[in-house]
C-alpha cells in the first residue's frame, strides 16, 4: 500500500511537469486532443531541446531553477499521478484526420505513439498498397509500428487483441486495426507514481534542463539508484526460459525495477525505468532494444541531450553488472554511461526502432 494522498504532491506534479510535455496514462482513457484543421500525415519536427537556452548572442544563460524537494519520507498515491504520461516529443500536439492514411513505417509507429500517449489502446488507420501489399505485410507493418512506439510510451505488457488489414473497395488502400489489452495497468500505474515520486524527491529544474552537463548529472543520479535498486537475474541469460513468461513474470517491466517488494530484473525492465523517470524529469531519453542474435537480445537508452548535441548511449544493466552488483550496493561503474552514439559499435539498434527514432529525433524517414 502507498502512503496517504498528499495535496502538495499535485502542486508540485504540475510545476514538474510544465517542461517536458505533460504526462500521461498506462491504461485506456477517452481523452480527446483539441480540434484543429484535419491534415492526413504530419510532419514530425524534431524536439524542443534545451528548454531555458538563451538566443544565440545573448550575454549568459538564464539559471536553472528548481522546486523544493518533497523529504524522503514522502510517499505518492497512484490516484495522484496524473493521467497522462510525459510526451517529451510534443507528439500529442499532432492532429490527424480520421482513419489517416501512410505510406511508411515511421508514420504508422508515430500515429500508434500518438494514441497511446492520448492514452487509447484501439486504433484505425488506412496503409497504401505499396506498403500493404499483402495482409502479411500489413500486420508486420502494424505489429513493427507497435514495437517501435514503445521506444517512449515503455510499456509492452499487452496482448495483441485485434491487429488486421481488410479490403474495402479501396484501389489505393486498405483499412488496418489495432487493439491492445494490457496485462497489469495497475503495476505499470505504481512504476509510474516509484518514478514520478523520485523526481519529486530531487527536483528536476522547472521548464526542462539549461546545460548538458546539468542533465547528465541528473541523468547519472537516475543510473545509479536503478543499478541500486536491484540485481540482474540469472534468467536473462537462458532466453528460453522467458519465452512464454508474461512480460513481468520474465521481469521485463518498469515495475520490475520500481514496483514495492522487486528484487532481480533484466535488461528491458533497468532501461525502461530508467527512461521512465527521466521522462519524469524532462529528459528526452528513448528505451532501444538490439544486439539481436537466435539465441539473445539486449535493451538500453539513447539521450538526446538538451542542448542538442549528440546522442549518448546509457547502458544500466552493463554498468550494473560491472559492478558489485548486490542488494544495497552504493557503487555503480559508468563505463556505459554518456557515451556517444557515433563511437558505441556495441550496441547494435533494431533496424525499425532505429528509423523510428531518426525519425522521430532527426526528421530522417
């Protein structure tokens, strides 16, 4: 059980909250984006970065400022998270008509990001011919759009319940469904208040991050108490054991790492809580998963730091692992910490998510 709801927790959730886009829901919600003039595939820019930056010219950066931090024996009830999860990218600020048509992978993974951000686990699109060609290819467009927009929306506990394209007279297109049914959106909601709760308890700076080098610290803080906070389980080495284990039950979750009474977790579960507090915390911060072989695959994070330099590489599991990894441990190595993209020839994205994340962060289809 988490402590008693506390007024000041939903003051300061806002001021938390104003620099990095809102936040959002694990489960279904009928929230509806405001009305604007109808348009088929929107463009994607690229994020608002460096939140606080002074124009170019400008004598000296404005300082960073922080809201007073909420003492450690503060606990957040679930019923005061708020609704909606982060949207670091803006990507609920984006309008489509109904039942819009794509014709790339990129656009479908946008829209599916789009509706679960809007909260909404049901959606309708059309896809060209030339990217459905058959209804083969339509369902690995859908399911690969499904995948790639968890790279922000983090949680992948769901059963694919409806997932299909149909003909309907169309010449240039098909119609195409998704329906998804998560499994616990009670446990995603409690990883949800453990990391909106840390932030919280040490402050992000109010409007988002001013200096690289201010964001990193944050970031490295995030690092350390995931690696802290439990160890990785011998069952992510032997893949076939996860197989057909429910995503928490194979501890690939959020809540694996942040939920009350959690203990070992793999790799998905330590970059999906990390990337779920820096969310919280204004950080544009991607969970990415590759390093696919037949018998093992690998999760991480990718920052877009805020000053729109070059992409890091995080790597909590590994640096968690190089360690004393042990309940309590207080050190953590940061060998795969803050490393850029462009020299990290150990991690190797899937081919989808990364586009997905070119995409979303480049402007690149």
């Amino acid at each position: 059980m988490r402590g008693k709801k506390c007024l000041l927790s939903l003051l300061l959730c806002l001021a938390l909250l104003s620099g990095c886009g809102g936040a959002g829901t694990g489960g279904e919600s009928s929230s509806q984006p405001p009305s604007a003039p109808e348009i088929s595939a929107p463009s994607v820019s690229d994020p608002e970065t460096g939140d606080g930056q002074e124009d170019a010219g400008s004598a000296e950066p404005q300082p960073e400022q922080y809201p007073e931090a909420m003492p450690e024996d503060f606990e957040l009830a679930v019923e005061d998270v708020p609704e909606l999860v982060p949207d670091l990218l803006g990507i609920r600020e984006l309008i489509y008509e109904e039942e819009p048509l794509f014709a790339s992978q990129e656009e479908v993974a946008v829209y599916a990001l789009w509706n679960l951000l809007w909260g909404r686990t049901e959606f309708e699109c059309r896809l060209t011919r030339e990217l459905a060609p058959s209804d083969g290819a339509g369902h690995v467009v859908l399911d690969s759009a499904c995948t790639a927009a968890m790279s922000y929306y983090l949680f992948s506990a769901y059963h694919t319940w409806d997932m299909y394209i149909q003909e309907d007279g169309d010449p240039d297109s098909v119609f195409a469904r998704v329906e998804l049914r998560y499994e616990h959106p009670e446990w995603d909601l409690e990883a949800r208040a453990e990391a909106l709760e840390y932030v919280m308890k040490n402050p992000a700076p109010i409007g988002g991050f001013a200096s690289y080098e201010s964001e990193m610290e944050y970031a490295r803080e995030i690092h350390d108490y995931v690696a802290c906070q439990v160890t990785y389980d011998p069952m992510g080495y032997d893949p076939n054991d996860m197989l057909y284990s429910s995503r928490y039950d194979s501890l690939q979750e959020a809540y694996n790492v942040l939920g009350e009474g959690q203990e070992t977790a793999v790799c998905a579960a330590y970059a999906r809580a990390f990337a779920l507090i820096a969310h919280y915390a204004g950080i544009n911060c991607a969970w990415v998963w590759g390093n696919e072989t037949e018998e093992s695959s690998h999760a991480w994070n990718v920052i877009y730091p805020c000053d729109g330099s070059e992409p890091v590489l995080v790597d909590v599991t590994w640096d968690d692992n190089m360690s004393w990894d042990e309940p309590g441990q207080t050190e953590v190595s940061g060998a795969y910490f803050y490393l850029p993209l462009s020299t990290e020839m150990e991690h190797q994205a899937d081919a989808n998510m990364d586009a997905f994340l070119r995409f979303v962060n480049e402007g690149v289809g």
